[in-house]
C-alpha cells in the first residue's frame, strides 16, 4: 500500500467507525493489488524455472 494510501486509511481509521465502508473498499482495492503482483510474481518465477530448467538440460548434456 502506498504511503498516502496508509495515511488516508489511518485519517480513516481516527474518524471511527462511521467510516467502516470506506476502509473496507481500501482494503479490497489493497487485496486486489497484492493479488496481481504476486500474479507477475509467479508468471516470472514460471519464466525463471524454464530457463533453469534449460540450463540443467545442457550442463548434464556435457556430461
């Protein structure tokens, strides 16, 4: 969560529960977020295992 996305959420947060709505939508929008890094996370980490995949291929190949 980016620094002034916490600093809203804790304004937020100081207003009470009145605001509830409010901070849940940032904690979805939030969810959200971390979900679609992780999913390039695993896409690269597929592209990385080929590559070492690959590697292994041709390092037992000069066996």
């Amino acid at each position: 969560m980016a620094l002034s996305d916490v600093r809203a959420f804790a304004a937020l947060y100081a207003s009470g529960d009145k605001t509830c709505p409010e901070r849940k939508v940032a904690l979805v929008k939030h969810r959200r977020n971390l979900d679609a890094r992780q999913a390039e996370i695993d896409r690269r980490r597929d592209i990385l295992d080929g590559k070492l995949k690959r590697y292994e291929r041709i390092l037992e190949d000069r066996k």
